[in-house]
C-alpha cells in the first residue's frame, strides 16, 4: 500500500518521538521546551466561552484542552481551521500585517496546526498543512501546502541521529567527482574549514577528528521542532520539510525546501524565490535565491545569490559569490566568485576566490582519461574568458586571465597575473606574464575596490584578503622570476646550439639577458615547457618586460605594506620597525577560504585540532580569527623581508628605506596613468565609436575616461598613499621615524 500506515485518529498530533528513545521522566516535548521561548505562566486553557466561538467559526479540534492561549487572544481571528496535539498560540489582536503592499490580518485561517507554538500576532491563512514547528513573532504563513518535520531532522548537518545508521550520513563530495574529497555540512561551515578538510585527506587522523567535531556540534537527540523566526514570511510555497528558518526570511512559491538551515536576521535578510528546489544544505545570512535554481548537497556562504535557473550540486560557494544561469558541480569555491550565463560550467574544481567566469567556459567538463576523479586547482582572480575549454587535470597559478579558446591539453600554468592564449594557427600556447600590470592596471586594482563594496556582511565569519598583491601572489611572483630566469637560459642555450648547462647556470644566464639591453633578447623565442602536456611549443612573450613588471609589482606590494604600517604608528621609529619586522622571508602561505596565514601557523593550527586541544568548529573559527588579528604583522614582516631579498640587501637601512619612499611616489603617479590608460582604450576604440552618430553622443552615453568613477576614485586613493609617503618622510628626516 505504498508505505501508507493507518493509525487512530486520536494519535494525531501525538507521539512525535518514539518511546524507545525518550528516559524515563522524558516526554516527546523534552526539546520542543527548550526551543520554545513563551513563559509558562503566561498562557492559559481556553475558556468555555472562547471555545464556543472557535466551534462556531469552523475550527476543530480533538481535544480543546491541549490548546493553550496568551491575552490577549481574540478567538474570532481563527476561522475553518483544525487543530491536533499540543498547540500553544500567543497573543492574537485585530492587527493587519503590511508586507510588500501586502495588507494580511492576523489571525489563523483555513489551516492545519499540529502540535506547534506560534508567536505573537502571526497570520497564518491557507496552510494545508503545519507540523512540529516553533513559530516566531509576526509571521506571515500564506497558502503553503505543506510544512512539517520529521523527528530525526537534521536541518542540512551532516549529523546522524540517535538510532540512525552511518549512510544515512550526507556528505558532500567537493572537488572531485569520485568522492575522495567529501566532507560534512554544518551551520556555520566556511570555506576554510572545507577547504583543510577536502585538502588533507591523507592526514586520516585529522579527518576523524573533523568528523567527531561535526557530530558533537549539535543536539543528537530525535525531537526537535523546526523553526521560523519572527517576522518572517513565506507565501505560496509547496513543501517545506525538516527545514530551520531564521529571523526576517522570505520563501515565496518555493518547490521544495528539505533537510536545510536558512539562516536569515533582520540585519542580513535570506530570500528565496519562484520555482527553486533545495535539498540538504546550508544557506548563509542574506542569501538571494530565485527563479527556478536547484542546490543539493550543498553550503552557500553569506551574502550570495543563485539567480534565473543556477543549479549548485555537492559544492560549497563561498561569501560574496553570485551564480546564475549555470550549473556548479562538485566545487569548492572561496569567497567573491562570480559565474554567470547560460552556458557556463564549472565541475571538480577549487577555485580559491575572487574569480569569474566567463559565457560558455566549460572549465573541467571534459577529461582526457577514462577517469571521472580529474580535478582543477586554479588560486584566486582566476578569469576564464568567452566559451574557454578547460580540461581536468590543470593547475593555475593566481589571477590567470585565459583567453577563448579550446585548451585541449592539460595545463599547469605557474606564471601569476598571465595572460593564456591558444594560438590554434601557429598550433602553440602562448603565456604572457604579467599581463595585468603590463596592460590592464584599471582592472587589476578595480577588482580590490570592487570586492570590498560588495561585501555587504554584517557578520564576518570568513576573512578575506582582497587586494591582489598579498603574500602569496608575492610568493608566485617569486617563483615565477626565478622560473623566467631558467627557461629564459634554457632558450638562449638551445638557440646557440650549446647543452643546457646546471640550472643555476641556466638561470644566471637568463638573469643577464633578463636586465641586460633589450636588443640582447629580442629576437629569442622563450619557451616554457612543462606547462601544457603536450609536444607542441609553449612560448613566453616579451619575457623581459615581465620581468621588469614583476619587479615592480614586488617593490610596490613591499612599499605599500610598510608604508600602511607605519601609517597606523605614529610612534613607531624606523629602527623600532627594523627590529620587529626584520627576519627571513616566509616563503609558504596558505589561502584559508581567502585568509591568509603562514603555512607553519596552518600546520600548528592544525597539530592543536588533532590533539583535541582545539576542540570544536566555534573554536577553530577563533583560531582563524586569532590569525587574522596577526595577519597584519605576518603582512609587514613578509613585505620588509621582500624588499631586503629584492634589493639584495638582507639589513635594510634608514637612507635606502628613504629612496624606496620616494621611489614609491612615483609609482603611484604610474599606478595612476595606468588605469587612465588602460581606461581610456575603451573610448579610442573606432569600433566602439561606430555605433555612435558623433563623439558627442557617445560622451552622453559612456562619459569620458575622466570621468569614469573608479579613475578618479584611484586619482583620490594615490593622492592619500603620496601624502602617507610625504609623511614618512618627514619623519624619517626628522627622525621621528
């Protein structure tokens, strides 16, 4: 008969937990007390008088006696309504509910109650069918067809309950199809904690921990009520089961809500739309969810939107992200991610933030195996451009700009801020290091400025580091030159015909050629084998001019650093700062979801978890904001120790500090013509001109370059950052500083 089970009438409403799993002196309402917030001696049975006109207006009941009611409690505000079990109602006043230009009366109609505790002045009309629930202040409940719990909810944790069988555990299978990386769900979940989990899968020691620190998080009990917090609304939805919402949330036309916790308050509102189904997860705080999207097995980070269709299956997304029209597929993506268009496919990838993809990137769709377990690792700013093909298995190095086209081979690319072309023409791939200082300054530092006013978080669980130029971009910088220097000798080598000697050699030999005349390497093919898996030429273009780039993007990040951190210490002398700050250069960094922390930190952070010394998630997230707190200093101490290893002097002193200074000055003069340029090509364009009668239609269209926002914002910002300079300054000639 379908699983269909015939019970008494009177047995509705009752028996929510079985007995078996109650103790003695326990009852089924043992958590439904505890998660219930009216005070006892403020509610009342039902008069006689009250019941008489509940049963006048069409309400039923099986036992009166189980309704309990705070004053004031007007009983004609519930009509045509039935109730079974124990159901506590608090105030009810002839007050209408204004939402949306939405006049709703309070009161309960044409509804379904069993055993639930509603607030004060709720209005709940049309509802099919409500079960198990505590319900806050002042919601709105409008033609929903079905809301209930069972009593082994696990509201998206990847918990088991009391009784329950370890598969029934819902893992989430994060950067690889074959499952080798799953973790568990939680409420409170970040990207950093996905990402130590999926990363350190040999390390089993550490795995069983995180698993026992997510099972002890929460109440494993059989019970619990789900929950709606006040002033929230839900219109027109179909099925909502074991579902916990929080504060101020809005669900209308809902498909299908399960297995999920919808976080939500009045200072960071979830809203979830028309047509979209959710299963098993966890959504953050102020979380846009509409048109139709799909999300299995999953955790949204605060602050993000599935938008017009997006389908987010066995992922984590990170904060600050928006997904729309596309699909994202066994991923873990950190904070500030944007993905959008029809066409757009992301699976079996970590993609470590502040990224965007591009229509029709297919980044991990197809495979060059057999095998189902290939995965992509791309670090942060990583952009793929129009209808870019990405095959499994590749790597990229920090804001990597891929240019359409059809990546058919395996790529690990170890230049950061490059520029990936395919040139199916001359059948070669071709790498531009440094290609966004070279050539798109006005993006590069707009993406900065970009991501800070998006993160509208009230709450900040998850920090993030957004300017571009941190420690470990400093460190692919780092690599990278010394990787320019080899592959530039091993050109040079092979172009004169000679064998390819040592590396250091080698490298030595590039070095020279590097910052030696430009007539000297001009007409050398550089190439860069090892980062495509192919025998085709990997060729590196205008390798010189990165070079000099890369330099500067070290001297500046250095400069930058320091000069912030003498900004904030008034007091603070330079030989004060030469003893703090002076040291070796930590050349390991680890990005936590978007926070950055030295590998040993990492590496010691996580030797206290696998000794139980850290012992749940509420602690690690104090860890990880212990780190932060001491992130600036492991920012300023790394930036000195750059400048040192850059000018080749490990004891920095006071008059070459000065130059550098100064040096810094003109820096942000280029800074400041680079984005106007890089902004202006946009306007010199003739073919953006074409469609314009005249320069001055166009000017009335697209302004000019002076005009545009972010160009003077960054005039405004090198203005400060040269005054910050002047009075360093001033303080070192003084010797204030």
């Amino acid at each position: 008969m379908n699983d269909i089970v015939v019970h008494a009438e009177a047995s509705l409403g009752y028996g929510f937990v079985p007995e078996k799993y109650l103790a003695q002196g326990e009852n089924e309402y043992r958590i439904r007390n505890l998660q219930w917030t009216g005070k006892v001696e403020e509610y009342r049975r039902l008069e006689p008088a009250e019941i008489e006109t509940l049963a006048r207006n069409d309400n039923r009941c099986s036992d009166w006696g189980k309704i309990l009611i705070r004053d004031p409690f007007e009983p004609a505000l519930v009509r045509n309504s039935e109730f079974a079990g124990l159901v506590r109602i608090g105030s009810l006043e002839r007050v209408v509910l204004e939402h949306h230009d939405m006049m709703i009366p309070a009161g309960i109609t044409d509804s379904r109650i069993i055993s639930c505790d509603i607030g004060d002045d709720c209005a709940i009309h049309a509802c099919a069918y409500i079960a198990h629930y505590v319900i806050g202040d002042r919601c709105i409940l409008l033609n929903n067809d079905e809301i209930h719990v069972t009593d082994h909810a696990k509201w998206g944790n990847g918990i088991i309950k009391e009784g329950e069988a370890e598969d029934v555990r819902v893992w989430l299978d994060v950067m690889n199809e074959a499952g080798g990386r799953s973790v568990l769900a939680f409420d409170g979940m970040i990207c950093a904690d996905a990402y130590l989990w999926a990363k350190r899968r040999e390390d089993t020691a550490l795995m069983e921990r995180f698993k026992d620190m997510t099972q002890a998080a929460f109440d494993t009990r059989r019970g619990e009520y789900g929950s709606i917090g006040s002033g929230s609304i839900l219109k027109s939805n179909h099925i909502i089961k074991d579902v916990r919402i929080g504060e101020s949330a809005y669900i209308k036309g809902a498909n299908k809500l399960k297995n999920l916790t919808i976080k939500s308050s009045e200072a960071e509102r979830t809203q979830i739309g028309e047509g979209v189904e959710m299963v098993n997860g966890i959504v953050g705080l102020g979380c846009r969810v509409f048109y139709g999207c799909k999300a299995v097995r999953f955790v949204m980070g605060t602050n993000s939107a599935l938008k017009y269709g997006a389908r987010l299956i066995h992922s984590v997304l990170g904060d600050n992200s928006t997904v729309s029209c596309c699909e994202i597929l066994n991923n873990l993506i950190f904070p500030a991610h944007e993905q959008h268009h029809n066409t757009s496919f992301l699976v079996a990838a970590l993609v470590r933030g502040q990224s965007n993809m591009a229509a029709g990137a297919t980044i991990g769709s197809n495979h060059n195996s057999r095998a189902n377990d290939g995965e992509i690792d791309a670090g942060r700013g990583f952009w793929p451009g129009l209808s870019t093909s990405v095959k499994h298995s590749s790597r990229f190095a920090s804001y990597c700009l891929l240019s359409k086209g059809d990546y058919r081979f395996e790529l690990d690319i170890p230049f950061p801020f490059c520029l990936v072309a395919d040139d199916a023409a001359r059948d070669r791939l071709e790498l531009m290091p440094a290609y966004w200082w070279m050539y798109n300054m006005y993006a590069l530092l707009r993406n900065e400025v970009k991501f800070k006013a998006r993160d509208k978080r009230q709450i900040t669980t998850q920090n993030v580091e957004f300017s571009a130029l941190a420690p470990d971009t400093v460190e692919e910088i780092f690599a990278a030159l010394e990787l320019l220097e080899l592959r530039t000798g091993e050109s040079w080598y092979a172009f004169k015909g000679k064998a390819t000697p040592e590396p250091e050699e080698a490298r030595a030999r590039g070095r020279e050629l590097l910052t030696g005349p430009k007539e000297h390497i001009d007409s050398l093919e550089v190439r860069a084998q090892g980062t495509e898996n192919s025998k085709r030429p990997v060729i590196l273009l205008k390798p010189r001019r990165a070079y000099k780039a890369y330099r500067h993007m070290l001297r500046w990040y250095a400069m930058q650093t320091l000069i912030g951190y003498f900004a904030v210490r008034p007091d603070s002398g330079f030989s004060d700062a030469a003893e703090v700050l002076a040291g070796p250069r930590l050349r390991e960094w680890e990005n936590l979801g978007g926070q950055l922390a030295s590998r040993e930190k990492v590496e010691h952070l996580v030797s206290r978890i696998k000794s139980g010394e850290v012992h749940g998630w509420d602690e690690v997230h104090n860890e990880y904001a212990r780190l932060w707190a001491e992130y600036p200093l492991d920012k300023a101490q790394h930036a000195w120790a750059t400048l040192c290893d850059l000018l080749g002097n490990p004891e920095l002193d006071r008059e070459c500090f000065v130059r550098e200074v100064s040096r810094f000055m003109d820096s942000t003069r280029f800074v400041e013509e680079q984005i106007y340029l890089t902004r202006g090509k946009d306007f010199a364009n003739r073919f953006r001109k074409a469609t314009f009668r005249g320069e001055e239609e166009m000017r009335a269209v697209l302004g000019t370059p002076e005009a545009a926002s972010f160009v003077r914002q960054s005039r405004a910002e090198m203005e400060r950052w040269r005054a910050r300079a002047d009075a360093l300054l001033g303080r070192l000639a003084s010797g204030v500083a």
